[in-house]
C-alpha cells in the first residue's frame, strides 16, 4: 500500500525525522492559509499517486499567499496520468544547498534490508542507477542483528558526506531503519534528503509502501489508504478478498491461483493480439472457491463494460471442479451474463463439473478441453462481438 | 532417490489438527507418505489418524526422529512455526502459508540458514516425488514418475504443465514448487543444481513469473553449470507494469523483473523456452 507524500513525511516526523512544517490543503484557500501562517515562500505539491508530477505541472513554488492560492486552484482537479488531484501539501520552500538521496527497501534476491545512499540526490533514482550506479552506495542490514553504527558511519563516509553532517546523518539513518521495520515497509525513501543552507538535515520528499501483508498488524496506516486511485471494480474486489486488476481488453479472465490466471491472460493475448484482443483482467478466485465466491468473482467480470467474453479457466487440485461448476450456475441465475463464457474445468472432479454445466443447457456457454483450445475459443468469440 | 523427499522421508505436520493441515495429512497419508506426527500446542497427547500429535516441535522430532516439516499454519504463526521447526533440527521445511510479511520471512531464512536448514516456501504447492512421497498439496493426479525434474514459482500452473507431460506419456522425478513471495528459502538455481546432480532426472521444466531477477539467475546457471537440457515457461507477458499480480512477488518495478528480458536470459543460456505451457512436452521430447 502506498503512501502519500504528506503521510510519508509525517510518518517520518514520528519517528525524528526532521520534515518541512506543511499541512496538507484540499481548497485553495485552506492553501492561503496555510501559506499565510508559514510565511512565503511556500511549495503547493500535488498528492497523486504517480510519479512524474513535477514535470506534469503538480508542483510549483508559490511566492506569496496570493500566488498559493492561485497555484492550488491551478493543481487541485488537475489530472496527472489519469488520477485527479484532491489535496496538496503546502511546504514552506527549503533553503537548499545540497540534495542526498536515502532509502531502505527489501533486497528480495539477499533476503535483506538494502540501504541505498546517494550523495547525488534530488534526481530519479533510478536514472543514476542506469548512468552512474557507482555514485549509489549500497548495504545489506543482517534481518536478525537490524543496524548497527559502523554501517552508518561506512555509509556516510563512502557517500562522501561532509563529516559536519555525520552525526545528524547517522540519527536519521537510524531514525528511517527503525521507521521502515517498525512500520513494516516495502521502501522507506528520502528523495530529496537535504542540507540547507543554515546546516540543517531536511527530508524534503519522501515515498514510503507498506508489505500488504503486514497492513493487519498496522492499524494506523491501514485506515491511510487512499483508493480514490483505483478502479471501483478493484476495489470491490478487496473487499471480496478476490484479487483483481483491471486490464484494457476484451477478455475478462476467471482463474484459480496466480500463475495460471497470468498464463491465461497471456494465452488470450497470444491469440488475439493479431487482432487487438487480450485479456480484460488478472483475476484469481483462489483455492477452494465457493459458490458465492465465484458469483462475486462473475460480478466484478462483468462490471466492465468493456468485456465481450468470459474465460473461465480451472484446474482443480484443492478446487474441486464440480463446486466450481455449481457456483457458476449460481452466479449465472444471479448475475445473468449478457456475454459469451467459455469453461474449461480440469483436474479434481472435472467430468463432473462438465456434466453438471452441460445439464444445465445455459446459452451462450462453451465448453473447451485444454487452456489452449479455451483461450482460441474466448479469442474467436471475442472478435465476433467486436 | 529423485530429490529432497521419497519415501523414507519422515514428515512431521505443523498444525496437523487444523482444518487445511489435517485434510492434506490426509491425502499425503494416502499417497504413500510417511507422515510420523503433528504439532499442534495445546493438543498434545492427541492423535491424527494413528499419528501421535505434540505441543512442540522438539518433543516432536525426539520422539519421531522426523526429517522433514510441513507447514499449514495461518501467516500469523508461519514465521514462528518455520523457526521452531528450524530450533528442533528439522533438515527440510516447506512452508505452505501465503500472505507472510516480508519482514517476517527474511528474519526466518536467515535463522534457517543459520541452522543448517532449508526451507521450501512459504507461499508454494510443497515437494512431490511421484510414485514415492508428497509433501505439500500438490494433487497426486498431476505427475507419473519419470525422469524430468520440475521446479515453479507457481502451484495451478505446476499441475497445468505436469497434466500435460503426463497426458503426453512423460514423466517427472520431483516436482518442486518454490512458491510466488519475494524472499524465499529455496531458488530457481538452488533446486537446477540439485537436479544437475540427481542421477534420475535427465531434463527439467522451469516454470517462472514475472518479478524479481530468479530466473535472470538461473539462467547464467544454465548457461555456466548444466548438462542437463532445461525447458521453460515463464509467465506475465501480458502483466502491465507496477501492478502486482497475485503473488507478493510478481510486480515488475521500475523495468526490473519484466517477462521478456527472462525470457531473452534463458533463451541466451540455451534454455527452451514455450510460449503456451501446453508446449512444454514437445519441447521435453
């Protein structure tokens, strides 16, 4: 789950970090306000989550509360990469003599905690990875022993961080590890971390994902989550406990487990790519699917109105096929889909989901034998109703 | 003797007394594998299907001289359990559990190691060896024994690629499933280089996703250290950027972990890569 700006930073500010003293406008003249009370020169920054909002125009340096208010106007319902922007962060402008980059993320191939520093920051990361990887410094963290002094001092030294700065460096470092592991983040950035001109160690912007996983034992970020982002449909999806993307094309996909339900959605691309046809969704019903389940599954399906056929691909192991057939007959009689559904049930009791959906003589369904012969059949009928 | 378990294997269930625990226990009992106990704390004393249950691990493994753990508890107690099963000198764990933090399973892996122990997982299928033993929840239906090794980061997708090798008269020595998470016990080249070294496995099927550099990796091991002819499937071509797809491990982030470039990798080593899983046997043949 990501984080926006504003909520990184204040996480952040709990654990000692020091941040710009912002508050977050959702009208123009909250922004006034604020720019009033911090006293100009103010930044009004976009709180989208995409990158790239500097280059849209989603953030600008306002010279007065005047000009804040008429940036905020400018920003707020401005469309950055198709999200709308609903609130920004007024940040009274830093006094900025040097830009460093720090950030902890999960080295997945080591199994470990990964710093990354850089005393060339403010730019994208990963832009100075491609054309100068050496000027990022990197460390592992022992997931057992957490961080330890020398790690920081090696940092800041190797950085090449002014030794007046080591102290306060090292306190946010430790400030941001502790941050990242009690928080049970993914990526903990500061991007720009930076040194004003009176000395100072600022975090100017900062990026911070939670694990999904852990968001139980994370109350207070949970309830952060901002889904306004997010197709209605995906939403709904979560809610069901169904996990759900919405795709661009025509082929709403029904699967059980990850990998195959990404291998259909490809096998719909292989064969109807030539004719712009490809899957509509990523959706995985997961093991042991109930009738209700696979109803609610349907319904998020054919939510999108884009969609001209239905893939129903299963191969039952934990999922018993003649389950999933009588929750498809369910989910028919509730949701009657106005579309074309080819099944392929295959596995644990395969024939008798076959013979419990071809008794039940429903129009409009087909049935396929192998995931190949499914995805033409979905392609073919696909392409009819285009 | 194929690899990781066959039927010597002695298998100890963690949460054998649970719903899902008990109901794989029973399958697994039913293919041939030697399951010589559970844990459950709090029901020690009890029994499953005439295996003795423990409260712990330790009294456990003393008791039955178990080598191999299962893991079926919910993420909540998956790290703990993984640990203790560690702690009692268990050689091979497969954790089944989805839905561990990431934070959890790096302090588990690294205590793993640090005890001599592998683990499979979390978030995977489990081990089988056809014929002989199966650990985990792959069907018994899947797989004929044989000699081609399988390993995959994916369960439905494994049983998908397996039905169709066997449809096709092929069989397999061991399946591996090593599960869709971002940190996890055992890789892709963990399992090729047991495989290389099996002497009943001649050809092995890898079935990757999208995320991460695994199969980045092992193709430069294919390419440096195998004999033995490898076939691939790897999925997500059609997975649109930065969005994760189920698994925890299936994100491609920023241009990192993409299909296509695991694709060119394993071309490159001399892999033979499908472009439909169903593809696999012709490409075993």
């Amino acid at each position: 789950m990501k984080l926006h700006e504003y909520q990184s930073k204040f996480l952040f500010r709990d654990f000692g970090i020091p941040i710009p003293a912002g508050q977050v406008a959702k009208t123009p003249a909250e922004a006034r306000a604020i720019a009033s009370q911090l006293g100009a020169p103010v930044v009004i920054k976009a709180q989208v989550h995409v990158g790239g909002r500097g280059k849209a125009g989603g953030v600008k340096l306002a010279r007065d509360a005047d000009e804040a208010h008429r940036y905020a106007a400018d920003i707020l319902g401005m469309e950055i990469k198709g999200l709308v922007v609903q609130q920004v962060l007024v940040d009274p402008a830093a006094d900025i003599q040097q830009e460093i980059y720090l950030a902890i993320t999960n080295d997945r191939s080591a199994g470990m905690p990964l710093i990354m520093s850089s005393i060339e920051g403010g730019m994208d990361i990963e832009e100075l990875n491609r054309s100068r990887p050496e000027a990022i410094i990197r460390e592992r963290i022992d997931p057992i022993l957490g961080l330890n002094d020398f790690q920081t001092t090696h940092i800041a030294s190797a950085m090449g961080m002014p030794r007046a700065h080591w102290r306060s460096f090292g306190s946010i470092l430790r400030s941001l590890y502790r941050c990242y592991s009690e928080s049970d983040a993914e990526l903990a950035e500061i991007n720009p971390l930076v040194i004003t001109g009176g000395g100072e160690l600022l975090a100017v912007d900062g990026k911070v994902i939670i694990d999904d996983n852990a968001l139980y034992r994370q109350p207070k970020l949970a309830v952060q989550r901002d889904a306004s982002g997010e197709p209605e449909s995906e939403s709904l999806a979560r809610e069901a406990g169904i996990s759900y993307i919405k795709l661009d094309g025509q082929i709403g996909c029904m699967v059980n487990g990850a990998g195959l339900a990404m291998t259909t959605m490809d096998m719909t691309k292989l064969y109807g790519d030539a004719d712009n046809i490809g899957p509509a969704n990523f959706l995985d019903i997961g093991g042991g699917a109930s009738p209700a389940q696979v109803a609610a599954a349907l319904r998020i399906i054919l939510s999108d109105d884009k969609v001209r056929c239905v893939l129903i691909n299963i191969f039952g192991g934990i999922t018993r096929c003649d389950e999933v057939a009588a929750g498809i007959l369910t989910a028919c009689s509730e949701v009657k889909p106005n579309v074309p559904m080819v099944i392929r049930l295959q596995g644990t009791n395969a024939s008798e989901g076959n013979a419990i959906i071809s008794q039940a003589q429903i129009a409009n369904i087909i049935s396929a034998q192998t995931l190949t012969q499914a995805a033409q059949l979905a392609v073919a009928a696909a392409k009819e109703r285009a | 003797m194929a690899i990781l378990i066959d039927r010597n294997s002695k298998v100890l269930v963690q949460g054998i007394t649970g719903r899902q625990g008990g109901f794989h226990a029973r399958l697994m009992m039913a293919y041939g594998t030697k399951v010589v106990g559970g844990v459950t704390p709090g029901k020690g004393g009890e029994w499953f299907e005439g295996a003795p249950v423990f409260d712990t691990m330790r009294a456990a493994v003393r008791t039955t001289h178990a080598d191999t753990s299962l893991i079926t508890v919910p993420a909540r107690f998956a790290p703990d359990a993984i640990m203790e099963a560690a702690d009692a000198g268990i050689k091979l764990i497969i954790c089944l559990t989805e839905h561990i933090p990431v934070a959890d399973m790096m302090r588990a892996v690294a205590f793993c190691k640090s005890r001599g122990s592998r683990l499979i997982g979390p978030n995977c299928p489990g081990v089988m060896t056809p014929g002989q033993a199966k650990v985990g929840i792959i069907p018994a239906m899947v797989a004929e024994p044989g000699n081609v090794g399988v390993v995959s980061k994916s369960g439905t997708l494994t049983y998908e690629v397996g039905f169709a090798m066997k449809n096709a008269g092929i069989g397999i020595s061991t399946i591996v499933g090593i599960g869709g998470d971002p940190v996890i016990g055992t890789t892709f080249v963990d399992v090729l280089e047991m495989f290389e070294n099996d002497p009943e496995t001649e050809k092995v099927a890898l079935l990757g996703e999208i995320g991460g550099s695994a199969e980045i990796v092992a193709a430069d091991y294919i390419k440096n250290a195998m004999t033995k002819p490898v076939a691939a499937f790897i999925a997500g071509r059609s997975a649109p950027p930065g969005k994760r797809m189920g698994h925890a491990g299936a994100i491609v982030d920023g241009g990192e972990g993409s299909a296509d470039e695991k694709i060119q990798a394993l071309e490159a080593a001399g892999a033979r890569v499908a472009n439909n899983p169903e593809a696999i046997p012709s490409l075993l043949a």
